[in-house]
C-alpha cells in the first residue's frame, strides 16, 4: 500500500440559541413536539408570504463569528439555494452564498500529546433548515415516508473549515473545541441529539509529501464525533484501497452507516451551480452597522482557551484540571463562583470533578440545578483542608448536603464527623495499637515501614475514624523513635 495523507474539510452546522425561527416566529422547540405543530405559513412556504429576520439569530450568528476570529463583512446576502425534497417546503432553501456575513476565521486545536495546531475557517453564513422525513412511528417502521416540518425555518450557522484537517484525531479534537466555543458563547446548545449540531465531512487522499488535493467525496450522516472518527477512518482506508488498485476516486456525496461502519454511496457531489442560487427578492441586504458589530464582539464571554490559561495561572491548576474544569462552561462557572485560596483550589477541583461530576451523571441531571452552592462546597473542602473532617467524612457531609441543602459545618455537628486532631489523645491511641499488635509494632522499630499500616488501621477503629489521619502517621513515627 502507497503512503497517503488524509485531507478533510468539515461543514458543521449549528442550530442557533433563539427562541423563533430564523424568518417567522414560530418557536423552535419543536424537538419532541408534536408533529407539525411548530408550524405557519412563512415557514411551510406558503404562496404570498414574507420572510423577516429575527434579529437575535443574527446577533448570535455574528457572536459566532466573533468568537472564531473571523472578519465580519459590512454587507451580507441571503440567497435561494434551489433543490427539491419532500421536507423543503418552498422547494429552495434560504443560506447564503456568495456574500456570506463572515470569512477568514480559525481556531486552535491540542493532541493528545499537548501540541497545539490552526485550523482555518474558511467562511460562516447563515441559513434555515429544512423539515424532517420520519421512515418510522415508534418501533413501527413505514413503506411510506411521512414529513414534519416542526425543524423548517430554525436558524443554522454554517461553519466551514479549510481543508487543513490530516487525520480522523485531528477532526474530532476540532470538532471539540469548536463545540465548546460556540457553546461557551451561547451561541448555540450544540445537543446532537436533538439535532442542534451536525456535520458533514470531505475528505481526499493525496500522496504524502504532495501539494495537489485528491477527488473529495463528502460524507452526510454523521451524528456524534464518534461516528466521524469512525468515518473518516473507513473512508481513508476505502479510497486507498481504490488508489492502490489504480482506480479512480469518484466525487459524490455518501451516507455513513453505522450499523455497518461503512459509507455507502448516495449521489453525485453536486457543484454550486447545481442549486442555481440567486439573491433572495424578498430580503433586502444585511447592513451590519459597525457600532452594532462591536457591541455583539463585546458581547463573547471568556473562552475557553483563556479560561485555561487563567485557571492556570491564578490557582495554579495543572493542564489536566483546567481542561476539565473548561470542558463545560457550568463547571468552570461553578467553581470560580466558589472563590477558592490558590492553596485550596487543587482540593475543590478535584472535588468538582470526582463527587459532583459523579452525581450529576448518576442523576443525569444539569449543574444549575444542583442544590450546593458553590461557597457551600468551597466551605467543606476548606474543612477538609484544615483537618477538621476526614475526607471520608467530606463524602457523607456531601451526601448529606445533596439531600438537604445543609450548610456543612451545621452537618459537621449533626453527623458528629469531627476529627480529632487533640495529639494527646491521639499518642493514647498509639500506645493502645502499638501494646495491640506487637509483632506490627517490633517490625516497625526495625524499620519495616510497611508495618505502620496496621498501626494506623487500629488506631482508626479505635478511634471510629475520627483521628486525623496526617496527625496519627506523624505521631507513629515519632512514637516508634522515641
């Protein structure tokens, strides 16, 4: 087999966050919903009927754009991208094509190895989307297709990478970042699974060391970053295998079969003259006012590179730690609402991310509708920190507080955890084990440090594990000493 390299662009399209419809006002909940009942005239394409721009999506749109380092064009066009489909009610799409708002953006993406690399933007335009074929009701599946339109009209952003991408790792960690960006930016909830994001990937072969780009299919279809990983994959080792036997890529659009793990030819790639696209009648131009466009770009919340770095730098949190903390922007929100002291911040991450990342998926429930507070949990790890509980202690006062809402210390003293941190009492307990366990004792005055395990253990029970831990092992080893 010849030494290829992979080349990928991808097409991710994003579902707005607005409450309406990208030229109508029905709303855009409509996930779930009843079928065909988030539905009027403007967006089932009725004759006569007028589109108009809902603002807020394009305020977010130009967010996205901001976010991404792309350059804002001062007049954009919606066109009418023509195609028939059952669940394209006007028979033409509205999108945007050769004046989109936004171009020449980027975003930095990290390998597993920590090495960080750009991947170009290439443009971002705006567009609605169209119905949904339903081939099922249920478990029962149709010899018929049934349409919904409750998806017509919702507002999209296209997001289009250059071809810089060079490996199936490479798309998924893109793929990542730019769902944390968009999502941090509130740009859009990106939940696959109700369709609010979706991509579709070229990809080519070319010889390695080579500059000249190969026939590209386009693979639809792909519903999570799993199953592009798993396509890109596939494809890569289905056009090699076609290369190496001499024969000829064909441009054409596939569908990813997951059941099978393969692609599976759909139709010939269409060309952008196929859609016969012409400027919109109904639409005048999109002026977009400099003054209103810097206050959209103010509008970008910290992102999540920069919560990293500052994560990093003000707590002193390993790269591990602020990864996870950023990886939802609730997460991070929650604990830089907790204020933590740079000393104690390792400890209330860990914290975050073991218990209450824990919790939160075994009852599969959102991080805003948690009942700690963020102080409250700063509050029990500052408990910990200073030795007041055990962090066996820590885990039932956590339990105790996800039930109640309790302040910690009151649970402090409700659950009787307190740890006894009194070296009186606890060199008492020592002598106790150490008259115990003899032979435990004995091997310990010779040097076997493994021995104070047992010393510790029967120092805990005598205790009921109220003894400080940290302060018992001190003691053991000065008791042994002496």
């Amino acid at each position: 087999m010849a030494s290829y390299e992979m080349v990928v662009g991808l097409e991710v399209h994003a579902q707005l966050a607005t409450e309406s419809k990208l030229f109508c006002s029905c709303p855009t909940d409509g996930f779930g919903a009843t079928p065909n009942s988030r539905i009027c005239p403007v967006c089932t394409g009725q004759p006569g009927v007028l589109p108009v721009l809902n603002r807020r999506a394009a305020e977010l749109a130009f967010r996205a754009a901001a976010a991404l380092g792309c350059r804002i064009a001062p007049v954009s066009i919606f066109a009418r991208k023509n195609y028939f489909y059952p669940d394209l009610p006007k028979a033409y799409q509205i999108s945007q094509y050769e004046l989109p708002f936004s171009e020449h953006g980027g975003l930095e993406i990290r390998d597993k190895e920590g090495h960080t690399q750009r991947v170009r933007i290439h443009r971002i335009h705006m567009e609605e989307d169209a119905g949904k074929l339903l081939h099922a009701v249920g478990a029962e599946k149709l010899d018929y297709s049934l349409v919904d339109f409750n998806r017509a009209g919702t507002p999209l952003v296209e997001i289009v990478s250059e071809p810089d991408i060079r490996s199936s790792d490479e798309a998924y960690a893109y793929l990542t970042a730019l769902k944390e960006i968009l999502q941090y930016a509130g740009v859009s909830g990106c939940n696959m699974e109700k369709g609010e994001m979706r991509c579709d990937a070229n990809v080519s072969l070319r010889p390695a060391g080579t500059e000249k780009f190969g026939t590209r299919a386009e693979i639809k279809n792909l519903n999570s970053f799993h199953n592009v990983k798993l396509a890109l994959d596939y494809e890569f080792a289905r056009q090699a295998e076609i290369l190496d036997s001499g024969g000829r890529v064909v441009q054409e659009t596939r569908l990813w079969d997951a059941e099978r793990g393969a692609t599976a030819s759909m139709r010939s790639k269409e060309e952008a003259h196929d859609y016969r696209y012409f400027p919109d009648p109904d639409l005048l131009p999109l002026h977009a006012d400099a003054a209103w466009v810097e206050r959209v770009k103010a509008s970008v919340p910290e992102l999540p590179a920069q919560r990293r770095a500052r994560l990093a730098a003000e707590f002193g949190l390993s790269d591990y730690d602020a990864e996870v903390l950023t990886a939802e922007r609730a997460l991070g929100d929650f604990f830089l609402e907790a204020n933590p002291e740079r000393g104690s911040a390792k400890t209330l991450a860990n914290f975050i991310t073991t218990e209450l990342q824990g919790k939160l998926n075994s009852e599969n429930i959102p991080i805003e509708e948690i009942p700690i507070k963020p102080l409250q949990l700063c509050s029990l790890v500052g408990l910990t920190n200073t030795g007041i509980i055990s962090s066996k202690g820590a885990k039932e006062i956590f339990s105790e507080m996800w039930k109640t809402g309790k302040d910690p210390k009151e649970l402090v003293q409700e659950l009787g955890l307190a740890q006894v941190s009194d070296e009186g009492q606890i060199k008492a307990w020592i002598q106790e084990a150490l008259a115990a366990n003899p032979k435990a004792a004995e091997d310990l005055r010779g040097g076997k440090e493994r021995a104070a395990g047992s010393i510790v253990g029967a120092v805990m029970k005598l205790s009921k594990g109220k003894a400080n831990p940290a302060l018992v092992n001190r003691l053991i080893k000065e008791a042994v000493k002496a």
